[in-house]
C-alpha cells in the first residue's frame, strides 16, 4: 500500500482548480468591481463552501497519517499570519484575519493534543457525531444553533461584543474578514475527516484501490497545494492587472 492515498490528492486537486476560478472570480467581482453575469454569481457562491468543505475534510483525513500535526499546523498558521500581513498592506479592504489557514493551523495543532483521544472512538460513530455537531454549530456565526424553520436557538447577544472571539465564531459588529472560518463550526468538519482517516487505515481491499493513483496531474496539484494556496492569488492578480493595463482599463497597482 503507498504511503498516499491517490484519491484525496485528486480530489483536492479538483477542489484546488475551482478554488482558483473561484478567486478569479471574486477579485473580478470584488477586488476590481466588474460586473458578470447573474449565473456566475449564483455559481460561485454555490460552490464556494463546498471547496472550502473539501479542504477540511481532506485536512482531518490527512491528520491520521501526519508524523506531527502540531509542528505541522504551527506551519501553517505561521503561513496564515504572514498571508494576513501581506493582504494588510497591499490590499487593506480585504485582508484576511482569520482564513481556511489560520483555521486548518489551529486545527492541526488541536488535533496533535486530542488526537489520542478521539483515535480511540470508532469512526462510523465520530463520523456520524461530527458530521452532526458541524450541522447543528453551522450557524453559530450568524448568531443561532440549529435549522432555521426546523428548530433554532439564539446565542446569547453577550457572545458577539467581544472582538477578541472571532477565532471561535463569535464576530463583532466590527469584524471582517475577506476569508473566515473559524473553529465553530469547521473544527467539527476537521474532525468528522480525521473519523473517516480511521476507515482508509482498515486495510481492506476498498481502502487499498483508494491508494491509487489514475489521474496523475490533479494529484500532482493535490500534492503541491500549499504553494499554489500561497501563490495563486498573487498570480491571478499580476494577470489581471497586465490584461487591464494592456485594455486600457483601471488596474490597482500598474
């Protein structure tokens, strides 16, 4: 059995190649206010928290086979907090304070202390639980537990006026964040993934043909997909700043 699983480095592949897209289309959209079709929009904002989704589930997949996820997530996190000083400086409306990588920083660092712990619970069961705590914290956010229209209940106000919170989804009125994931509810989602890591390390003849590789280029961004996180905004940007340059039309920073 390889020491990768082949299927989770084509899935976050896949799901590497429509985050692009998508923030190619939120720096067209937001950064640089252009309009687009309606349909791009509905689009966009559909997919958007299944990538983000995608991400973390894979994230707490991977945690099982991680030889340190606490020096791992300080990694990350370092990372995050240097994508926060760059997007501060060069684009200030939309910076980012509390992204999908200070998030899976955080939560690989959690894992590394509770990891022996929840090791310990059978996946079917941690799965189930997680998966069900992630739906029902969903919400936290916006200021309730629970489904609106099935059955709700509102977070005490008190929980939202303290700016210091945000990391748990707790945001005052005068937080923003470009990119936001905080740990309620997504921690949950991480560790419905590391559940599911539980099942791929059974050995058995379905968990071994996940191991294989069949579509060898979106495994090899799903290999390198820190580096394309870290570089592909500054990219897009440099492009769209040279196609609008070279259009006549308005840039940031040309």
């Amino acid at each position: 059995m390889g020491k990768r699983i082949g299927i989770l480095d084509e899935v976050r592949g896949i799901a590497y190649v429509a985050m692009i897209l998508y923030h190619l289309y939120y720096d067209l959209a937001f950064v640089y206010a252009h309009d687009l079709p309606d349909m791009v929009d509905v689009v966009m904002k559909f997919i958007q928290p299944f990538i983000a989704g995608t991400f973390i589930f894979i994230a707490g997949i991977s945690s099982n086979y991680s030889k340190n996820n606490f020096k791992r997530g300080a990694i990350y996190f370092f990372l995050a907090m240097l994508l926060t000083f760059v997007t501060a400086v060069a684009l200030p409306g939309e910076t980012i304070v509390f992204g999908v990588l200070h998030f899976l920083g955080i939560a690989a660092m959690i894992y590394g202390f509770i990891g022996d712990f929840t090791e310990r619970i059978p996946w079917v069961i941690g799965l189930v639980v997680f998966l069900l705590l992630f739906a029902v914290t969903y919400n936290i956010p916006r200021g309730y537990m629970g489904f609106e229209g099935v059955f709700s209940l509102n977070v005490p106000g008190e929980m939202y006026g303290h700016y210091w919170l945000f990391p748990l989804g707790f945001t005052s009125r005068d937080f923003y964040s470009a990119d936001y994931f905080p740990l309620i509810p997504y921690l949950f989602l991480f560790l419905a993934g590391a559940s599911a890591g539980g099942y791929l390390q059974g050995g058995s003849r379905t968990t071994k043909s996940l191991y294989m590789t069949r579509f060898h280029g979106l495994a090899f961004i799903g290999r390198h997909g820190l580096w394309i996180y870290m570089l592909h905004q500054p990219v897009i940007i440099l492009i769209l700043e040279l196609v609008f340059k070279l259009t006549g039309q308005g840039t940031l920073f040309l």
